[in-house]
C-alpha cells in the first residue's frame, strides 16, 4: 500500500520505520526503474546505467541494498557504492558517464531518525518537479510483489560494488588551485558534522603546509544528537574549536556534504549571504568570470548590489535549489544560492551544490585576497554597504494554518515595519515585504511541517530583531486563537 509518499523540493522524505519503510522504498524504486526504462526508450543516447548512493543514516546501506536490486530487475545496470558517500560525487559520476540517472538515500540535513530518496537525472541535478510527479503517477501501478525487501543471503546480486569515485576525487584536484594553498601557513578546522563528508577536505589539502583538523569526522547515524544543518547554533563547537585553535577559518558540511558553512577567524558565523559574496567577488576579481546571478527569495540584498555594479543580470527564484538549476541548465550562469547554503557556481561540473568543492573554493578565494575571512566580509561591507541577516522558525499547530496566514498576508499587507515604508510586495513563494530602505520582510510556510519561517536582512543587526519581532506579532494573534 502507498502511503505519504510525496516528493518535495528535494527527493522525498519520510520516518525511518514509519512511512520510510523497505516496502514503501520499494515501490519508489520501482516506479523510478520503469521512468528509467521510459527514459532510455526515449533519449537512445543516454547509457543503461543507473548509479546508487547512500549516506550514513540509520540501515543507509540495507536500503542502498534494497534500491540496487529492484533497479537492477528488468535490464537496467546497476552500480552501488561499497560505502556511504557524498551525493555530489554520485551526481558526478552520472554525468561523467552519461547514465540514465541517479539515487541517492539521504535525507540531507533533516533529523536523524528522517532517510530519503533523492533522484539524480542525467546532467547531475536534482529531479524536477515535472519529473518526479511521473515517478507519483506510476507508483500506483506498481505491483506489490515487486518491492519486496529479497533476502540478501539468499539473492544473487545484479548491480556491480563499486568504491568511492576517483574520478570526482581528480575532477575536484583539477578545479581547486591547490598550488596556491600548499604554502600557507595557517590552520583550519573542518567539521563534517558525522555526516558523509568525513575527511574529504583533509585529503584533499594533504601535502600543504596547512594544519587541518576535521571533527566530526566518524560516523554516527544520530549525528551527535544534531540536525546535520551547517549553521547555527549546530556549529557551535566548529566556533569553538576555531577560537581555540586560533584557526584561519572554519568549513562545515551537511549531512550528505551538498551544503556548506563556514566559520571567521573570530569563531563567528558566516551565513549563506556573506559566503556568496565572497564567492562572487573571487569569480569575478580574481577568475575574471562573468554570467548571471540566481538568488532565491531570502538571499541577500548585498549580492545584488555586487551583480548591478559588475552588470551582471540577476534572477529571482522560489526557495529550493532545483529552481536556481534550472536557470543554470538554461542560461549564462555565473553562480546562484539559497540561503540554506546551497551553492552552486560556473566552475562546478554540474547546476548543483557541492559542499566539498565549495569549501575548497572559499579556501582559495580567502588566500588569493590575502586576508581573513572576516575581514574580506568588512571589505564588501565597506563597498557595497552593510547588511545583516535572520530568521526566525514558529512553531504553530498545522501547516494549514501558515498557509492561510500567508494568502490573508497577500490580500491584506502592512503599508509600513517599524516606521518604514512597503514599497513593493514579492508573493513568487510567500510573501515579501520590500522596505524603502531595501531591507526586507519575509513570510513563508512550510508545505509538510506546521512551522512559519520568518526571514529578515537590513542594515543593522537591531533593525533586523525588529523587523522579526513585528512579524511574529502578526502572527502571534492568530496563534494563540487558533491554539485556544
């Protein structure tokens, strides 16, 4: 029986035990293999490949197991990974190869007791939306005799084992000018957050006269007791470790190593708007790269004013990274982010994030302006003036609610916060307050979780408290009514 199988902006999601269960992962997978099937009737050029990853969540592996053997059913070649993996390098491989597509079992940055099914497609990305309501449309047809969890012991494997790709280790050594990096003499700290990034970036920088220290480097399917989300307060002890190492800068990574964060020479956070205004600026200045600018809806005033000086166009998208990749497979893309740290860029191999890389790449971009991070940050402060960011996550009793909040926010809207005038409304998802001093307002709700994000930038960090203050009273009235 299908039951809450829905996919969302990334892959679908779902309880370990509860309705992410072998069954249910079952049928997904094999209304992904007959979409797969679909898709090479359709396009003769693209490979009967199919390449399966997985993270290190709880029976990652037994479910890695489980997709490989439905997949591999019916004529489709199989190659999973021997061990869990970053799902960057799973992207990688199916482009490199020209593969049919690509999973993954992760659930990126949720909770530990949350697994999922992220769906590769042959150039790399994420699946869109179009496309995984297909993989829905067939779920019903599936018979329940097909998805099955085999005895291991008993069945004789058709999918290949394969090792972590060195491919995507040489891909990465050929992007990052590591020659630039081996002299200097600093240290710094790499946290995984016990997810797949492990000691990834390490390697990477063995042989430099860098000092890296990595923590949370080994596995554990409870990520210390943490959502595996690289900002704060998660990166408390990345903050931490770079006070007391007196480190150069600190570089984290998600659960399945698709995200970055980042942490100053002064243990303070670096949120997804600076680290793409320090990525934008090395392109540019130092890469001499051009293109345009995808930001989704919470990305940061400062960035734009970056892409008008250097005359660059800027595109606007709902939040979600597949939204920024779409643009990406379409335009000149110089580079584009979401302010979960999801960012993507002109020298990845794919429109997708890479955790990995980026962290490499804002190393690098650091080193070629000789100077900190912090410091960097105050340098494009001082040119393109200062702005500070928020966001604040209610809690309310359903999802519903926040829906309804949101449309009566579209039909009736303040005509001014905190004394500023509303000078435009953005609803392209939520609704979006412009200030006439371009600082901003916004209102989202979650589409699966009885949650209401609150989100603000403007030129002091008190402005922003209040900013996210006021809205929480909008808010606040219909909360306690409803909860009454």
């Amino acid at each position: 029986m299908v039951c809450n199988i829905k996919f969302g902006t990334d892959g679908w999601r779902g309880v370990i035990a509860d309705d992410f269960t072998f069954e249910n992962v079952g049928l997904v997978s094999s209304a992904t293999r007959e979409q797969f099937l679909e898709d090479l009737k359709q396009n003769k050029n693209l490979k009967n490949l199919v390449y399966v990853g997985y993270d290190r969540r709880f029976l990652g592996r037994e479910f890695g197991e489980h997709v490989a053997g439905i997949l591999s059913r019916n004529g489709l070649s199989v190659n999973l990974y021997d061990t869990d993996v970053p799902t960057p390098m799973v992207s990688y491989d199916v482009k490199k190869n020209n593969a049919v597509g690509g999973i993954v079992i992760t659930a990126s940055h949720n909770p530990a007791h949350f697994s999922g099914f992220k769906i590769k497609t042959p150039d790399g990305c994420s699946a869109s939306k179009e496309y995984t309501n297909k993989i829905e449309l067939r779920l019903s047809s599936v018979g329940a005799n097909q998805c099955v969890r085999p005895n291991m012991q008993q069945q004789e494997n058709n999918f290949n084992l394969i090792p972590p790709s060195q491919d995507y280790m040489d891909y990465i050594r050929s992007t990052i000018d590591l020659n630039k990096l081996k002299d200097l003499n600093e240290t710094i700290i790499v946290d995984s957050m016990h997810g797949t990034g492990g000691d990834y970036v390490e390697r990477f920088l063995k042989g430099t006269k860098l000092k890296v220290k990595t923590i949370r480097s080994e596995k554990d399917v409870n990520f210390g007791g943490i959502n595996p989300e690289p900002m704060m307060p998660q990166l408390k002890p990345l903050c931490d470790e770079v006070i007391k190492n007196n480190a150069l800068i600190g570089l984290a990574t998600d659960g399945d190593a698709d995200r970055v964060g980042a942490v100053d020479e002064k243990g303070e956070y670096l949120t997804t708007h600076k680290l793409l205004a320090i990525l934008l600026y090395f392109l540019v200045e130092k890469k001499k790269l051009s293109g345009g600018v995808v930001l989704t809806v919470s990305q940061s005033v400062l960035v734009k004013r970056m892409a008008k000086k250097y005359g660059f166009k800027i595109y606007e998208v709902p939040v979600g990274f597949k939204n920024i990749a779409e643009l990406m497979l379409k335009e000149d893309i110089l580079i584009g982010a979401e302010e979960s740290n999801g960012i993507g860029c002109k020298l990845c191999y794919i429109p997708e994030r890479d955790g990995i890389l980026n962290s490499l790449l804002l190393l690098e971009a650091i080193t070629a302006f000789n100077m900190k991070p912090g410091k960097l940050v105050e340098k494009l402060h001082n040119e393109f003036g200062s702005f500070y960011y928020e966001r604040t996550d209610i809690h309310i009793p359903s999802p519903q609610m926040g829906k309804d909040f949101v449309e009566k926010l579209k039909k009736s809207p303040p005509k001014e916060i905190n004394n500023l005038k509303v000078e435009n409304i953005q609803t392209i998802d939520g609704v979006k307050l412009l200030l006439e001093d371009e600082s901003w307002l916004l209102f989202r709700a979650s589409g699966t979780e009885p949650l209401l994000r609150i989100y603000s930038e403007a030129q002091t960090r008190d402005d922003v408290l209040k900013n996210l203050r006021l809205g929480e009273k909008l808010l606040t009235p219909k909360v306690s009514s409803r909860g009454a």
